[in-house]
C-alpha cells in the first residue's frame, strides 16, 4: 500500500469520528491529521519504519503512540471539542486503519499485529493491490498502484463524508 491509500483510509475514519459540531476551518486540519495518522506506521523515524515492521505494525507499541498522541492533540483548537475517548478512539481507528489494509496486499508474508506476545500473522490478499516502490515513486507501477489506490479509497472517503453527511443531517431534524 501507498501513502495514497493509507492517507484516504485514515481520512475516512477520521470523518466518521470526528464529533458532529466540528466543521469548516476546524475540520480540515482534523481530516488532515486522520490522514497522517493512517499513514502513521510506516513513517521513517529512526528504530520505527519497515526495517522494524513487527515493531511499527504492532498494536502493543501502536496503542502506547495512541495515547501519547493525545496531550499533544489537546494543546490544538481543533480537537478541544473531542472527548478524551473519542480522542482516543479516533487516534486509534486512523492508525487501524493502516494495519486493515496491509492485510490485503498479494504479496508478503502478512502482518503479525499482536507481536510481540503471538506470531501470528494476518493476510487476506486482494489481487488489485500491489506493494509500490520505496526506492522510486515515479515509476509506472507506482503510478498504477496510485490510482488504484485513489479510486478504491477515495470512493470510500467520499461513502464516508456522505455517511457523516447523512448523520448530521439526521441531528439537526426536530
């Protein structure tokens, strides 16, 4: 999977979290913040990205990052409006989401999440996703896998807005 997927994926939960209140101004920063929070476990910090993929993929050491996360996120304006376990869960669904569908590439040996206490590993491959290329993200299979990627996930961002769309709408009736 590509930041494009990872990042659609994280922004559609994200929406579906984020409290109905929140809007305009203070929901784009929030969608974007889902988005890098998808994209969350293979980051390249030091002792963190693939080449500790059992570490950075674990659900242990991904729900320590989680509730970490959250006395940096109360110090934003945008997330004030967000109960601590709504902060939380939308944290940990974002970053969920990015284990969900490294489970779906067709190649791999799987994703061990309950690492280090199981090595069991979880892989339910779907043909149409493809690893991409870290050395070069130009090249044409990136490419296709980017628009793959784009097409599938962004028709579930844009499911997810309508769903949230349909939510607030239901609210606001008498």
């Amino acid at each position: 999977m590509t930041l494009v997927g990872h990042g659609l994926m994280g922004a559609s939960v994200g929406i579906l979290i984020v409290p109905s209140q929140i809007s305009g101004k203070k929901l784009i920063p929030v969608i974007i913040i889902a988005a890098i929070l998808g994209n969350l476990p293979d980051s390249n910090f030091p002792y963190w990205g693939h080449e500790l993929y059992y570490f950075s993929h674990s659900l242990l050491v991904l729900s320590i990052v989680t509730a970490l996360l959250i006395p940096v996120e109360r110090l934003a304006s945008f997330f004030r409006e967000f109960s601590l376990g709504r902060l939380f869960l939308f944290n940990w669904l974002c970053i969920l989401s990015h284990l969900g569908i490294d489970t779906l590439y067709n190649q791999g040996n799987g994703l061990n999440p309950f690492w280090p206490f199981s090595s069991l590993r979880i892989h339910f491959p779907i043909p149409l996703f493809h690893w991409a290329s870290t050395n070069d993200w130009s090249t044409w299979n990136n490419m296709q896998e980017y628009l793959i990627e784009g097409g599938v996930f962004g028709l579930i961002l844009l499911i997810s807005i309508l769903i949230k769309r349909l939510y607030v709408l239901k609210l606001s009736r008498p």
